[in-house]
C-alpha cells in the first residue's frame, strides 16, 4: 500500500487526476473515468447549449465517486479566470479549482503573469487553488506563496504527447516545493506517468493520453498500472536516487559536526 | 422585453424570475451557474431575482473540458 | 615505466598547494562529473573548502555510489598474524627490530589451529600478515602455508613483504587471490626517514609492488599510505594518482584502497600531520566519488563508534573480532599487537551493528570459489 495522496486536505488512494475533454461521450468518458481508477476530474464551465445540449458528466463523475475540479480554461487573463472560478463555485458548491489561464490559442501555454493574479486573488478569497503553470521553479515558489494547494508545472504543451520535456525543471520544482506537485499536459505514454512518479510527483493529470487512445478504456487502465507502479518505486526508494530522505538523524549530526 | 440569453437576443412576454427561466429552458439547478450583466446571481436568490429589458443573463454548465 | 619512475618525475610536495589552493568553483565541478574525475577534482574532493561547504553533499554521493555499485552489502575478512618477526625497522612500527619483545613464527600446527578457530568465528576471508623476514618467513615458508590456509579460505589475501613477480604467479597457483601492500607514505625524504634498516627500505622495490602483482595476475591489490606519516594532503593525493596509474595499465586488476590512520604502537610513535575524523569521512567519500568501483576498507585501528558511522558511506569490506598478535584466536594474550585493536566488538556484536544500518555482512564471497585454484 502506498502512501494517500493529500489535496487541499482530503486524502485520496489514487493519485490519477483525469481531464474530461475529448472523449467521443459521456459514457465513454465515464468508462475510461472508471478503468483509471481516477478519484479527481477536472471540468471546465462554458455557456449552456440548449439547442444541442450537452450530456450531463457530472452526475456520471459524482457516481463514480470522483472529486470533481472545475477548471477555468477559456480564461484569457485573470479577470476571466476568478470570473469562471466563482461561476464554478456556484454552480457545484465545491471551492476547489484549477487555474489555467492561456491566452495562446496555437500552443495553450499558460500565462504566467495572469495566473499568478488569479491564484493570488482566489486563494485569498478561500478557494482551494490548484494552479496550471509553466514548468517555471520560481513562478512555482511565487504561487506557493500566494497560497495555492498545489502546483501543476507541465510536462510538454498540452495535447502534445510529449512526455516530460521539462524533466529538468520539474525535478527542480518537486525538490524545492512544500506544496504536492501535480505533473500536468504533455504526458502520452504509461511510461511518462511513471516516470513523473520515479521523480517524486506527488501526481499527474492525464486527458489527451487517453482520450485519444484507439481504446481509452485500455489506455485508461494502463495509466492506472503505470502510476501506481511509479509511486511504489518512489516509495521503495530508486537504486539511484539521493538517500537523503533516508539518512538517520544521528548521521545528519555526525556530518554537521564534521563540517564545523 | 429583450434581454441578451448566452449572448443570443431573447423575447420574453411577461417579466420573469431566473429561476422560471431556467425552468422553461429546462435547465437544471445542480451544476449550473448564472451571472446577470457579468455578475453571479446566487442560487438561493434565482427565485427572487427577476429578469429585466435589457439584461445580459449569462447560463453556465460545469462540462468535460479543460 | 612502473609508477615509481612516473611518481619520480613530480614533486609530490606540490601535493599540498594544490590541495590547499582548491576553490569551493573547482568541487563543485568535481561533484557535477558522473565519471571521469582527474587529479585536480580528486584535489578539490580533499581540501578544507569541499569539508566546510560540501561534506553533507559528498556523504550522500558516495552512500548512493556505493548502494549503486556494491549493494547493502559489507565483505568480512580477517587478518591472521603469522609472525611478529621483522627485519625492517620503521619508527612508527610496533614490530620494529628496534622493539625487544619475544619473537615468533606460527608452525603450520599452530596456523592450522588458527584457522579452525577463524572458522568457528565465521570467516571464509583470511589475511595473511607478517613482518618482513625472509629468512624464516619468505617464499619456502609460504609454500607450506598457503595450501593449509587455503583448507579454510574462500578467498586468501596477503599482506607481508613485497615479493618479485615470479613469487606471486607462484602463489597464485597455491590459492592467493589478493595482496596488499601499503606505501606508507609517497614522499622520499619521509620515507628514508622512517626507514632505517632492513629491505623496506627500499622505496622503488616496494612502490612497484602493485605492478608486479598487476603482471602476476593477482586478481586484487590493495594500496594506501599510512595516515599521519606525512602531510596527509601528499600521500592521499599519490594513492589516487597511483589509483588513476593502475586503472590504466591493469585494467583486469580490482584495485582496493584502505585507509590506516597512525594509532598508538610500542615505541610511541606519534603523527605528523594527524588525520581528523571528520577528515576521515571525507577521504574515504572522495575515493568512492572518484573511481566507482574501488573496495575501500577499514580495520578496527578505529573505534566502533566512528566505524559504524563511516561504514554505510563508503566501506565495502571490514575485519572485526580481529587480532593483531600471532596466534591470537586460538591463544590470545601470548604475543606483542603489532597496534591496539580500537574497535574489539566481537564478530556478532559488529554484525548486528550493520544490520541496524541495513547492511549485510558476507563471509562468503561467492564469486571466487568458482575458480579456485585448489
């Protein structure tokens, strides 16, 4: 067993958050949902569309027990964003959402002089802040500052399928912060998953990936296995990875006295 | 009276709560959210707020996206 | 040319300033290489700056080096003193000729006991150690202990007088699989002064022991310099020097660095420039950052305490329970130490110290018991 995700103060067993977009229905949507064994959705908030209508995913999402996390994207500064995330409060009565503010239509590459308005305003105003960025180690301090539950540097540009192009920079990140980092966008493959989980993730966000996938079920299910098997290497402590979590006190008193 | 519904001109014959607005287009309550002249109307005041000539009334649903 | 005619081309006092001239810029450096580290990064490894500012950070380096290349485990050997017996006289030596004390050569009746006790003690890894005399102790007496030795020894090293090359391929073939030999120290002048009498006193005989062992195809070596003889700075920047020479022209030789620290002997010895503890924890991390795959060993010279600390840094083989006079196992207390057991923990008591660090002790080492030679 591995250790419960903490976020904004609730645990989680699973540490798969899931992006909602892009699948063929809500039902499809709703069975990938459940193969990833993902206790967190993010959704966005748009206009309603009566003429069309749109399948309802929410109550879907809630029966499959998902904390759902409303996202502010289609926000192109910040005024749009706290708009969007007090709409979201509203209208599910949940004060958790995901800033992401990205002016960019070509690449979606978030803003990160807005988002940090956004954060900063909503996190004063009692929301729990998850906060989309830019795999950028001091705007992430700065957000952690301004309040934010966690960071979500991303790995490559959204849809990208990337993997982790940022690996520097994210390692970087999870050493420095004392918020959970959520590596987010870019990841296409199990493997990169995984990979975010061997650095020290505290987790990933995944949409693209699966949605997408020939079977997103599968993919899904996939996704599931590669996380948990990255978390679990984490936790059994990596051949090659820095024994300092590890050292005991009375070694940390021997080497500070030797540095005297 | 007209008023401006999802950025779409909107008749309406007689003056009219949000809430029976909502009603009429048939959308529910649970996971919606409205703001009148870009400010958010609170759930508990849709049934009392009425609709006037001129409005920009603003519906939002929480959907898959992001 | 041995590296003795290469050492020989360079003052190794030179050592020391670059050592003491090294920039907190130049161990940064050292510590950013994954491999390929030169002298000058084995310089900043040692110097006060790398100490003060880095120490915490090379600790943890070399824990993880370590982990990654030799595992949670610890190789247990045992040194078995043949003889007291030496015609060399060094001043730091407690066995020196100048030190009147009774004499011995353990019989082959007296090593065989020996050995049973080291067994019974759990120890497949004997250490032969002597004192130089080749009249009593050299190869015809050798002949005879090998065979018996290699009855009880997974693995057989040596550690007695530097001897030619024909003498250990001769060995080789009755079972020794490691010798040590150790410079003391890499500077002329020390040396001759702490040299006065006896074979030892040749600098370029001994120096070329390692290429000898490298051309006998001795499958280990171990080097190292006597701590304290001389400014620490020289000796420990010439092991790694002569570490970089044998990696490069024995290339199949394991190579093994071992770090003894001048400790109180008969005759009241004491160190020039004496190596610190904290100093310690450093060398043994610079070694481990510099060349990934050395053994590096500690005796118990060091007390418990200190070598538990050390030991999951860097070490990858330890004695423990050990004795320093002959026939010491099977009848303490009757011969001279050659120096104070620091550490006297009983085998299980050291053990269950490595435990409590998740270290595993290995008696058996059981990569070599495949190609033994008996």
């Amino acid at each position: 067993m591995t250790e419960k995700l903490v976020l904004a103060g609730k645990e989680f067993d699973s540490r798969l958050i899931i992006g909602t977009g892009k699948f063929a229905s809500a039902q499809a949507l709703s069975d990938a949902a459940q193969a990833s064994g993902a206790q967190i959705a993010t959704l966005a908030v748009k206009r309603v569309d009566i003429k069309h209508g749109r399948d309802d995913i929410v109550a879907p999402l809630k029966d499959l027990g998902i904390t759902l996390m409303p996202n502010t994207s289609g926000a192109r500064d910040a005024r749009e964003a706290v708009f969007a995330a007090r709409l979201s409060r509203e209208a599910l009565g949940t004060d958790w959402v995901k800033v992401e503010v990205h002016p960019d239509q070509k690449y979606l590459l978030p803003d990160p002089v807005e988002t940090y308005k956004a954060c900063k305003e909503l996190a004063a105003d009692g929301f729990k802040v998850f906060a989309y960025c830019s795999a950028d180690p001091c705007l992430c301090k700065a957000l952690e500052e301004a309040g934010v539950c966690a960071v979500m540097p991303l790995g490559a540009p959204i849809g990208s399928a990337r993997g982790l192009e940022t690996l520097p920079f994210l390692k970087i990140i999870i050493k420095e912060s004392k918020v959970p980092v959520v590596v987010d966008a870019g990841i296409g493959a199990p493997s990169d998953a995984a990979k975010a989980f061997e650095l020290g993730a505290a987790a990933v966000m995944v949409n693209t990936a699966i949605a997408a996938a020939r079977d997103p079920v599968a993919m899904a299910a996939a996704f599931n296995k590669a996380c948990a098997a990255g978390r679990e290497a984490y936790e059994a402590g990596l051949a090659d990875s820095v024994e300092s979590a590890r050292a005991t006190s009375p070694m940390e008193l021997f080497l500070s006295e030797a540095m005297k | 009276m007209q008023i401006m519904f999802n950025q779409e001109p909107v008749e309406l014959t007689a003056p009219l709560s949000l809430q029976d607005f909502l009603s009429q287009h048939g959308i529910q309550a649970a996971g919606t959210a409205c703001a009148v002249n870009e400010e958010i109307v609170p759930k508990s005041q849709w049934s009392d707020f009425m609709l006037a000539e001129g409005m920009k009334l603003d519906v939002f649903s929480l959907v898959a996206g992001g | 040319m041995s590296f003795f005619d290469e050492i020989s081309q360079i003052d190794v006092d030179k050592f020391a300033p670059l050592v003491e001239s090294r920039t907190d810029a130049d161990v940064e450096r050292a510590l950013s290489k994954d491999d390929n580290l030169d002298l000058n990064d084995f310089a900043a490894l040692i110097s006060e700056k790398a100490r003060v500012h880095y120490l915490r950070d090379m600790a943890y380096k070399s824990m993880t080096l370590t982990r990654r290349r030799f595992g949670r485990t610890v190789n247990m050997y045992l040194p078995l003193y043949l003889t007291n017996l030496c015609s060399n006289r060094c001043r730091y030596c407690g066995f020196s000729t100048a030190n009147k004390f009774p004499r011995t050569v353990l019989t082959l009746p007296e090593i065989e006991e020996e050995c049973q006790a080291i067994n019974k003690m759990g120890y497949e890894n004997i250490l032969l150690v002597s004192g130089e005399n080749e009249r009593r102790a050299g190869m015809p007496y050798f002949r005879e202990v090998l065979p018996i030795v290699k009855k009880y020894a997974a693995f057989l090293q040596m550690e007695v007088q530097p001897l030619s090359t024909e003498d250990y391929a001769e060995l080789k073939t009755l079972g020794l699989d490691a010798v040590s030999v150790y410079q003391e120290t890499y500077h002329p002048g020390c040396y001759k002064e702490n040299h006065l009498a006896g074979k030892k006193m040749d600098m370029r005989w001994r120096m070329e022991t390692p290429d000898r062992l490298g051309q006998a195809g001795i499958d280990k070596v171990g080097i190292g310099a006597l701590l304290g003889l001389y400014d620490w700075k020289v000796d420990v920047m010439a092991v790694a020097m002569h570490v970089l020479y044998m990696r490069r022209n024995y290339w199949k030789t394991r190579l093994s660095v071992s770090f003894p620290r001048l400790r109180p002997a008969a005759g009241g010895f004491q160190p020039h420039t004496p190596v610190t503890d904290s100093k310690m924890v450093q060398l043994i991390c610079a070694f481990r950052i510099f060349d990934h795959e050395l053994d590096l060993t500690i005796s118990t010279r060091e007390s418990a305490d200190f070598r538990d600390m050390i030991i999951p840094l860097g070490i990858t083989a330890v004695s423990a329970g050990s004795s320093t006079e002959p026939g010491g196992y099977a009848h303490k207390g009757k011969y001279l130490e050659q120096w104070t057991v620091n550490d006297d923990r009983s085998v299980d008591e050291v053990v269950a110290a490595l435990h409590k660090n998740n270290l595993e002790a290995v008696f058996h080492d059981a990569s070599t018991t495949y190609f033994k030679a008996v």
